[in-house]
C-alpha cells in the first residue's frame, strides 16, 4: 500500500488517520526484514516490540501538529542517539552509549519521528567506502559485488530501497554525495550552519568547519520535509544560521528556470581524472537540461588544483587528527589504515603547515567566488569512477591512472566541502553495467534553497526516483 508513496503523501494518509502508524511503522520494518540483511544498510536496529509499542503509544497521542509525526528513523552512526550506540563502525567504541542526542537527532524526535536504529558507516567515517570491523560491508543496491560509497553508504542504501523515509548523514569529502550517487538517490551537503552541530574541540575552532550534516532522499520533495525539521539556528552552535523560507514552500518558477546559467567545470583543464563513460553521461544529462532551456557553459576555470588539493589535505588531515584526539582512542595502530594515514599526517603538522593552508584557502575563495559571477549554479560530477569493487579500499585506478592516495578518487568533493558550498548529487542515470552516477549542482554559500528548488524542477522533469532497485 505505501510502496512508491511520496512521503507527502505518507504523512497525509497518517494525518488524515486513513492508516495508523502501526501501520506505516510495519511496512518499514517488514521491508528492513525482508532486504536489511542482505543489504546492511541499518545496525544496532531496536527490538521491534518496543518500535511497535511506540507506535501505538502515537497512535493513542495523535499530535498532526508534528511534521514527522510516526516516521521510522534511522541516524547515521557518527551521530549521537540515546538508547543506542555510537560505534563509529569501530571496535573501540562498540559499548560507546551517549547520553545526549545529537542536535538534529533531537530535532527528528521532537517533530514525531521515532529513531529505530543507526544507518551504516565507513569506520571513523574515513575512506568513502561503508565498511568496517564492527557491522561489515554494506554492499551496491545496484549490484551486491560493488561499493556503496560512503561514508554515508547505510543511509543512501537504506533510503534506495525503502527501509526509511529518508536518512540524515553527514559529508566532509562526498559523504553523502558519493553514496547519492550510487544509489540514485538525492544527496545534499549544506552550508556549514545550516544543519547545526556540537562543536566541542576547542582546537578546531581555528580550523575551516569541513563537515556538515547532510542528507539523502528518493526526491527533492521528500528531502525538503526532513531538511525543514533539522534546519536552523541553534544557540549552542555558533555558526549556525536560519533561513527566510521553507523547503517546502520554495520553487523555480518556469520564468525563472529558462534563465538558470550552469557553469560545468568538467574536468577542470584537465587535472581530474574519471572514467570515461562517466564524463559522457554527464555530457549528455546536461544536454537533455539545455533542451529544457538550462543554460550550460563549458568552463575552464583559472584554479590551481595541485594548491586546492594540498590545502585540503592539511586541513582534512590536521581535523581528523585533532577529532582523534578527542577521542582517546590510545591505540593508533588499532585503526584503519585510513585513519592512520590522515593521523600520520595530522600529527606532523606544524601551526605554520595550518597558517599556510588557510592563508591559500583565502585566495583560491577568491578565485572561486569570481566563478559564480554570471552564473547561478557550477556542475561537477558526483563521483570520479563508477562503484567499485567492495572488498577493495578505494579504486587503485581511474581511467589508467594509479591513485597516489586512498582519498584521490574523492578530489572532486573538495571543490564545494572546502568554501562552504552547497552541493547536491543529481541522478543522471546508469552506466553500462547497470550502476547509477550522478552530478553535482554547486550554489554560493548560504543559497541552500535555491539548491533545492533547482533539484525538485530537475526530479520534475527527469523522474529519476521512478527507476526502482531490485531487490531480492
């Protein structure tokens, strides 16, 4: 009955009371039954007589007021939820029980929702393939024998075959875009502030904020739902910033989108690498926009990517390095190679290093800014190479070329993570092999509605939330 529902449509069928929640809250779990298994997209999942009794008690305090009233949620397991633990996908912190929600987890509480579990993650959030030590490999949705992505991998599986409503996440280097992209599904990187946070590391108030809570959905409209619920000023985040509409209510007009320009950075003169059937079907998606009076113009943009690259890595290295500090993990050596690596790295660095990387990062923002002068939007695809194999790392090689680190297949991410851009990954359809790819649509910072809007036309026209997975 609730297959293929929008989740507008889920939530008016609940409001109107022509289906219990016991209902809706059945449906999820008969399908996590039925395919989780399998896919390992969600872990440390409830007992599910006490997710019913929630149910019921929902139902016996009918609240319509609350705009997720009933919802089956999942967090990602990099943020905190009581009564359930924050592993981080490794063994040192399996028995870690928080006793605080994470600020967009209480958010998806207070507004109905009722958390049933945790979505899976790469181990310490590290590496942008879901797998670790504690929960395993959560697989392609497309093909079980390839990567998901990551490291919001649980969460975009998840959502690709209905075992959630949609899923929060969380994206440094593509950590919800790459997992958007394999799973053609929707997957948004905010503005840093938008989705707030707890700050705590006093070190890291001197670096950039590089990771954000995300989110992923099967449409912008769905996305739009849960973004208004966890959006918005928090006092104990001090970055954090409202904005003057809703998700929901904000749209393009066809006035307005006949007069969207795109700038598409491809690849930017030639320094990033992808698979090439990739670069073709982004070619095409961008035409098939131009027929819809999109404007799209090659650009070659005058950014010195060996500097935004060793930018990035100073900083990425030297805030995962402080993240590891804060937490006491004592034993390096019991990490992922992954984390060892960024920690190696991080350790390393001297004040000077950081001064230097901030002082670069000013100057390519400015080179970046004077992109978005004539243009409403930049486009770069969401990932370098189609989902690889799973038991592998990351890709060793794209397009014949060796991949010098194990983050260089994610360079693509660094573009919108490192100046506060709001990106979304599109779904622009299916490779050869039947695995899905998508683009990313780059705004200026805090134009995370027009972002959206943009993304609900393009479902609009395109629908690609009507190719279903199929699951076994």
């Amino acid at each position: 009955m609730l297959e293929n529902r929008s989740i507008k449509e889920i939530i008016s069928l609940i409001n109107k009371k022509e289906i219990s929640v016991r209902e809706v809250v059945n449906f999820y779990l008969e399908r996590i039954k039925k395919y989780n298994p399998s896919l390992n997209a969600i872990v440390s999942i409830k007992d599910e007589e006490q997710i019913l009794n929630e149910a019921n008690d929902k139902d016996q305090h009918f609240d319509k007021s609350k705009p997720l009233f009933g919802l089956p949620l999942a967090s990602k397991d990099l943020l905190d939820a009581v009564g359930f633990p924050t592993t981080y996908g490794f063994p040192g912190y399996k028995d870690y029980f928080p006793k605080k929600n994470s600020i967009i987890v209480d958010r998806q509480i207070d507004a109905g929702g009722i958390i049933i579990g945790k979505t899976n993650t790469a181990e310490l959030g590290v590496g942008a393939h879901t797998a670790n030590r504690l929960f395993g490999i959560t697989p392609n949705i497309y093909g079980d024998t390839q990567s998901s992505g990551g490291s919001s991998g649980g969460a975009g599986v998840a959502v690709a075959a209905e075992l959630l409503p949609f899923a929060d996440g969380t994206d440094m280097m593509g950590s919800c875009r790459t997992p958007a992209a394999y799973a053609n599904v929707y997957g948004f990187r905010p503005t840093p502030g938008l989705l707030p946070d707890y700050r705590t590391n006093d070190k890291k108030k001197k670096l950039p904020i590089i990771s954000t809570p995300g989110c992923l959905a099967r449409t912008p409209d769905d996305m739009a739902i849960l973004l208004d619920v966890i959006a918005g000023e928090h006092k104990e985040d001090p970055i954090s910033f409202g904005l003057t509409n809703s998700f929901q209510d904000t749209n393009i007009s066809d006035q307005e989108f006949s007069k969207i320009k795109i700038g598409w950075l491809s690849d930017m003169n030639g320094n990033y690498q992808y698979d090439p059937e990739l670069v073709e079907m982004c070619n095409k998606q961008l035409n098939s926009l131009q027929k819809n009076k999109v404007i799209i113009e090659y650009l070659k943009p005058k950014i010195d990517t060996h500097e935004l690259w060793n930018c990035w890595g100073t900083l990425r290295a030297k805030s995962i390095y402080e993240d590891i500090i804060t937490m006491n993990i004592e034993e390096i050596k019991q990490m992922t190679p992954q984390a060892i690596w960024e920690y190696n790295k991080g350790i390393k660095l001297s004040e000077e290093d950081v001064k230097f990387a901030l002082n670069s990062r000013i100057e390519l923002s400015n080179d970046v800014n004077s992109l978005f002068g004539s243009f409403d939007f930049l486009a770069l695809p969401s990932q370098q190479s189609f989902p690889f194999d799973k038991n592998l790392r990351h890709p060793e090689k794209i397009n014949d070329q060796p991949m010098d680190t194990y983050h260089r297949w994610i360079e693509i991410h660094i573009f919108a993570s490192l100046f506060y851009l709001p990106s979304i990954s599109l779904p622009i359809g299916f490779n050869k092999d039947g695995f899905p790819i998508g683009i990313q649509i780059i705004a200026k910072k805090k134009e995370d509605l027009k972002v959206i809007s943009f993304a609900k036309r393009y479902e609009e026209i395109f629908n690609f939330s009507n190719h279903k997975p199929k699951l076994n």
